[in-house]
C-alpha cells in the first residue's frame, strides 16, 4: 500500500532518498510512476524537493 501524500507531485520524482538513522542514504532512480507506486513508505517524514531537484527524501521513525 503506498501513503504518499496527496500533495505530492509523483509525476517529478526521479529519485528516492532515504536516510537510514546512522546517517547512511539509499538512492533509488524512479524510472516511472509505477515503479514508485510499489514502494512501501514506514512511519516517517517525507521532505519533497522534487519541483528543484527530482528528490523525494525519506526519514524513517527515530531519525526525523
């Protein structure tokens, strides 16, 4: 089930950047919508860079 808010435009995503709490980052190239469509998000914050960069940032629980 994916729970990106509704005010998130997908349509500019072209990647995904989720931020581990050890300070790490995991960079996911989003080709199309549909294979961001399959991403399940955990409890976290999303911070949306997307209109300047492409970026959608993920910071799970814990390290927001």
């Amino acid at each position: 089930m994916n729970c990106l808010p509704s005010n998130i435009d997908i349509s500019k995503i072209r990647a995904l950047i989720y931020h581990f709490p050890n300070g790490k980052m995991l960079r996911i190239d989003i080709k199309d919508i549909e294979q961001l469509a399959v991403l399940e998000f955990e409890v976290g914050k999303l911070c949306d860079t997307s209109h300047i960069d492409g970026k959608l940032h993920f910071y799970p629980r814990g390290n927001t």
